[in-house]
C-alpha cells in the first residue's frame, strides 16, 4: 500500500504542470503569478493583461486572413507609436510574394519601403487586437443538461454561443468569438478589434529570413533571421478601415519597447500570441494513433512530394518563385510530425498515458459516485476511438495523397461550386477568381510528378486497393506525356479560362467528360462515404473527450491544468536555456552570425548568405548591438510552451520589453503538442539584437529604428 501511495504521489507530482508548460489565459494570470515573480518577473498580472489600463498585452496581434478573421495564423507586436508590427519572415511570405515578380524579385532581394508612401498595402492579411476575455461557461451551457443527446446538446450550445456573439459585436461594434476551452467544458468569449489594412515595410532576402530553409526547420542550433514588418493603417479617427489610399499610419497608444541588451541564460522570458491547436489530455489510445497511423501518413506521402518539387525548383527559376511558399507549407509539417512522432516513442508518452489511465481506474472503483458517473468511460471511449480510428487513418491518406494534387484539389472545389445552388454568374466569378489564383502559380510538369507519385502512395497503403478511379494505374502515372493531368481542359489555362468564364449549365456536359473532373468525382465519392460516418464519429469522440477531461481534472484536483491552445491569446513562461538533445551532447542556447558564416562555407543549397551580411561579418561592423565578445546572437532558445500559432510571439523580459520573436521549436521536442517534456522542449527565438542590426546596418533603414523605442540603461 505505502509503495501504492508513494508511487501515485510521484506520478501526480509529474502530473501537475511544472514551471514553463502550459499556455495560460491572460485574464487569470493571478494562478501564475506568483511562480513567475519567483523566476524573475518583474510585472503584476495587471501589467500583463487588464482591459481598463495600459498593459502589454494590448500591443500583442494576431495575424489572420481576412477571410477568416478568427483563425490566427501567425502572432505579433507594435513596435512603434505609428503601428509598426513585427511578426515573422514566414508570417508575411505570401504578401511579400504577391508583391514579387520575375523583374521586382523581393522574396530573393528583399524589400525596404524607405518612406510611407512606398508600404506596400492591399493585402489580404488583417491584424487583431484582444479587447477584452471572459468566462461566458454559464450562459454558453444554459438550458444543457446531462441526460441530453450530444446532438441536442450541441444545438442548444451553439445557439448559446450565436447569441451571445451577436449581443457582444452589436453593442461594441467589435467582433466577438466565444470558443470552447478544456475540450469543451468552459467557453470564454474574446473581444476582437480588427485592423484589415496592413502594408508590407521592411523583409529581409530570403535567404536571410529563411536562412537554413528546410534543412534547419525545426533544428538547433539555427541562425534564421526570421522577421518581416508591417505597418497598420487606420482611418483618419484612427478606426480600422478597407485598404485605402487616403489611409493614415494607426496611431497606437501602447506599443512595446525594445531592449536591445545582451541576454544570458537563465534570464526570465515571456511569451505572448495566438498559439493554435494542442492535444495535451488525449488518452493513450490517441496518442498511440498519432504516433504509429496518422503522423506516418503524413511524413511519408509529404516526404516524397517535396523532394520532386524541390528538384524542379532548383531547375527553373520561375518554379523557385511559385512554390517557395507551397513547398514550404508542406516540408513545414512533414518535419514537425517527424520529430512528435520520435520524441513521443522516445519519452514514452503512450506508456505514461497507460499508467496515468490506470491510476484513475483506482480513482473511479474507489467509490460508489465516481463508478456512476465514470465507471465505463474509458472502456467506451476506447471502443469508439477504434471506430473513429479507421475512418480518420483513410480520410487522411486520401487528404495526403489525392488532394495534395493541385489540379484534383481545384476540380474538388470547383465541382463543389458547380454542384451548389449559386447562380451561373455566381458559379463563374468564384471559378475564374480561382483559375486566376491557380494559375499564377501553377506549374503542369511539377503537379504531374507529384500527382503520379501520390497515386502509387495512395495504392500501396489503402488496404484494398479500389477498382475504381477511371482504371488509373500508379505505373501508368509515371509517364509524363500520358499522364491523366495532361488530358485535362485545365492543362491548358486559355482553355480553362475560355469555359468558365463562358459557363452555363449546358457546359457542364464537357465537364463531365473531362478526365481529370470525372476521377475527381470518383474521389470526391470516396471521399464524402468516409467524411459521413468519420464525422459522426467525431462527435461522439469530441463527448467522450469532454468526460475525459473532467475525469482527469477531478481524479488529480491538486494539478494545475491549463487548457488546450485553440487559437486564443495565451501567456507562457520560462526562461532561456539550453538542452540536452541526446547522451553526451549539449546544446547553448545562443547561436552568433560567426555560424550563420560556417554554415555558408557547408555549400548547401539552403545556406546561401547574401556577400553583404559577410562583408559586414568579416568587418564586425555590428554597431552597438554587438555582445561583450564582439559577437552578434542571431537566435535563443527558452523554455517556453508555445505551438503553430506563436510565430512572431514577442519574447519579453522581466521588465516587460522586447526581447525576440519566438519562430520555432527544437526538433526533439516538437511532441510537445501532446505531451511537454521539460528536458527537451524548447522554443526558437530570434533575438531583438539581430533584428536592429539588420535593419540598420544592413537595410540601411535607419529611419525605423528611430521610430522605435529603445530602452537603454
Ligand atoms: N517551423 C516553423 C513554423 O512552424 C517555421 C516555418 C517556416 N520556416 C521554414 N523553414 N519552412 O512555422
Ligand atoms: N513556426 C511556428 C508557427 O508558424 C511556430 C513554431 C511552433 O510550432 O512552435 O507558428
């Protein structure tokens, strides 16, 4: 009994959340407070987040699209009194690259906008600031009782939640969002300005901004100056407004000071931003499904696209220019679920789990209520995950394999469009929109490569291969000149253009007939008998995950829980620190331009260094941003909990200034989306230092740095 004790005493100890794990929320710092103070904060919580003064969370954005103003893809900060905000290089690609072309090439040169008038704007990106968060838990689940359906139940929350977003941006004229927290057991609305003219003022090249490309993604140690900044505009009232030429710089009555000292390890580092999606209370049955089906999939089927297309870009030049940013979304991915997938194996995540689930099995037989209200949970979750487990593993192969082909993924879209009850003017304006998006960069040979190859994929894991697919044979594929992509009326863009945008009901005809539409249809098929049962599924998933959670929180009450990232504003906290990634090796936690210069003379593609950052390197010309050894830090590490979301997070000191942007986590610890593991999780910042260096030195935009504030002694 004691050995009983003293070893669930030990797990609940490895359990509750120690110091750096978690992604707290803003508005409840007052439970982190005090742990932060310990490790070297010098702020109250009220500095940190309070609606009704100035705090530094009111200088903090997230980066969306304006299509889909809730889904933060990227974070941020305001650097200056007239809206300049910083965020990272891969943040602002695709605006950088709508504004390139072959003769004004700024993804490869770079770009600095040396007056106002010369920020690039009209782009499709928009910032927003977090007004105000709230706990709205009891009015989201008024009228919600546990003897409901899930359907019933959801009905009445979404209905909740609908009512109260209209009443919020009604009266405050603001956006308002309410999501689920905790795996849908809390709900907390956030209060959203947002800002939808945001124009493009300084990027670095490429290979700066990207220095290291896909070989260092996800690695330490790294030397990627990964910044770009932006500049919001506002109506003359200083309101957020449309692109528009008569346009102001937003005056921003709170924006962040820098503090451009030299950092050491061990200093106190703050996180904040928009962190988006992490599973941390999965059951080890998920977790196992992560690790050995679905992270698999993924990492073979990207692996293998990437390095066709990799090739064709080093071929051609204008292929370099089109999929940069294609091919950097999916190498971004295919690395990061490579390393969960290891380091979950390698810290042992599904046996933890196990053990865990074990000693709340204890937990639940030890008394008469909890067995009523949890007694078969896990046993039933267990059986239904196997359900949800075959439908997901075979939605995701066809979702890496099929779709990942950009003509089939167009013709998907555009069939959905044709079938749908819009007008025919309607249906050809959505078409020619997209044709022209597709078009610009699209390369045929490059899709027809990857195309063939995702066949064979898709063949050689489906259990049983199909009959269906128009006959297509993955050998058959693999002949350029006969290969299906070629048949196709969007081959050939004049051809595209010429049918769609003369659509009518009467030319659906040929497209039925057209190769690549009619083996669309067949997956798309395929594709909605696997959506239908998976979604259903889902939701019966989504409530045993719910009951899971609150099982968790109450069998281990004295544990701090924080909950899930889903793309809300969230704090975390650490310090810098280095690591051990493997038996026998250290790793520092600052990297200098002194490696960024080792690494060129490695002759590899991805560390090219532009002549005039080695000039300035072999000169020492580092201004006063250099380190008391003459040395200019490129990146940091720190100890922070952060995910896909926290790009350009601001990482701030004890005082509250700027110190870096986070834009990575260390390979070995990417598993941290399921599990943290304080020995090797650690995030990737890009120091301030560098960032001032860069623009100064090298940019020669002195200008900007004026506008900046500066904290010196
Ligand atoms: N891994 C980082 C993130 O998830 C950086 C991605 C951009 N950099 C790159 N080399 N692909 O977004
Ligand atoms: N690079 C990631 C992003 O775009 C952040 C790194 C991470 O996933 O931690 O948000």
């Amino acid at each position: 009994m004691k050995r009983l004790i003293t070893s669930f005493l030990g797990i609940l100890l490895a359990l509750s959340v120690r110091a750096n794990e978690g992604m707290w929320l803003p508005f409840l710092l007052e439970n982190n407070i005090g742990e932060m103070s310990e490790m070297g904060l010098h702020l109250t919580a009220d500095d940190i987040y309070n609606i009704n003064q100035q705090c530094l969370s009111s200088a903090v954005v997230g980066f969306v699209d304006l299509d889909r103003p809730y889904s933060h893809f990227c974070s941020g900060s305001v650097i200056s009194a007239q809206g300049l905000v910083i965020t990272n290089h891969h943040c602002g690609l695709s605006v950088v690259q709508q504004h390139s072309s072959l003769e004004n090439d700024y993804i490869t040169n770079g770009f600095w906008a040396m007056n106002q008038a010369d920020e690039l704007g009209g782009n499709d990106i928009g910032v927003c600031f977090l007004r105000r968060m709230e706990d709205v838990t009891a009015q989201v689940l008024e009228g919600v009782s546990d003897t409901m359906t899930i359907k019933r139940r959801n009905e009445v929350i979404n209905s909740n939640i609908s009512q109260i977003e209209s009443r919020v941006s009604d009266s405050t004229g603001l956006k308002a969002h309410v999501d689920a927290f905790y795996c849908n057991n809390e709900y907390y609305l956030s209060v959203y300005e947002i800002f939808e003219d945001v124009r493009l003022v300084g990027t670095p090249p490429i290979s700066v901004g990207k220095f290291g490309g896909d070989t260092d993604n996800w690695v330490w140690p790294r030397h990627t100056g990964d910044f770009t900044i932006f500049r919001i505009y506002a109506d003359s009232l200083n309101r957020p407004a449309k692109y528009s030429a008569e346009n102001v710089p937003y005056r921003a009555s709170n924006y962040l000071k820098i503090n451009a000292k030299e950092k050491h390890e061990g200093d106190f580092v703050m996180l904040m931003g928009y962190p988006g999606t992490t599973n941390e209370y999965l059951p080890s049955f998920a977790v196992a499904a992560t690790q050995d089906v679905y992270d698999p999939i993924v990492v073979s089927a990207r692996g293998k696209s990437i390095d066709i297309i990799k090739e064709r870009m080093r071929a051609d030049k204008s292929v370099m220019i089109k999929y940069t940013s294609k091919v950097a979304s999916l190498a971004n991915a295919w690395k990061k679920l490579d390393g969960e997938r290891r380091g979950l194996a390698a810290k042992r995540v599904v046996e933890k789990k196990i053990e865990r689930e074990r000693l709340m099995r204890d937990w639940i037989v030890a008394d008469t209520l909890r067995q009523a209200k949890y007694g078969t949970l896990l046993d039933d979750y267990a059986k239904e995950y196997a359900v949800y487990q075959k439908y997901r593993r075979l939605k995701l192969l066809i979702d890496e394999t099929f779709y990942k082909s950009e003509m089939i993924d167009l013709c998907s879209d555009i069939r959905a469009v044709l079938q749908s009850n819009s007008t025919d003017e309607e249906k050809r304006t959505k078409i020619v929109g997209w044709l022209r998006d597709f078009y610009a960069d699209y390369d045929l040979e490059t899709d027809c490569a990857v195309t063939s190859m995702m066949v064979c994929e898709y063949f050689v894991n489906c259990d049983n291969p199909p009959v269906l697919f128009k006959g297509i044979k993955c050998e058959n594929m693999k002949n350029p000149d006969s290969n299906l992509l070629r048949k196709s009326l969007l081959a050939d863009s004049t051809k595209a253009f010429s049918v769609f945008k003369n659509y009518t009901e009467k030319s659906s005809k040929k497209i039925e007939n057209d190769i690549v539409f009619a083996l669309t249809a067949e997956i798309d098929d395929k594709y909605s008998n696997i959506k239908t049962p998976l979604q259903k599924s889902l939701k019966k998933i989504d409530d045993f995950q719910r009951r899971f959670m609150q099982l968790q929180r109450e069998c281990f009450a004295d544990a701090r829980f924080f909950p899930d990232a889903n793309s809300t504003f969230r704090v975390a906290y650490g310090q810098i620190s280095g690591y051990r990634p493997t038996d026998a090796v250290s790793n520092a936690p600052f990297t200098t331009l002194g490696g960024v210069i080792e690494k060129c003379d490695l002759d590899v593609y991805d560390y090219t260094v532009p002549d005039r950052l080695k000039q300035l390197s072999a000169a020492r010309d580092f201004g006063p941003y250099c380190n008391a050894d003459s040395s200019l830090t490129v990146c940091f590490l720190s100890t922070c909990h952060t995910t896909g979301g926290n790009s350009g997070s601001p990482a701030f000191d004890a005082d509250g200034n700027l110190i870096g942007l986070n834009f990575d986590r260390v390979w070995e610890g990417t598993m941290s989306d399921l599990q943290f593991d304080a020995d090797i999780c650690r995030n990737i910042c890009l120091d301030v230092r560098f960032v001032l260096f860069f623009i100064d030195k090298y940019a020669g935009a002195r200008h900007l740095i004026d506008e900046m504030e500066i904290v010196k002694d």
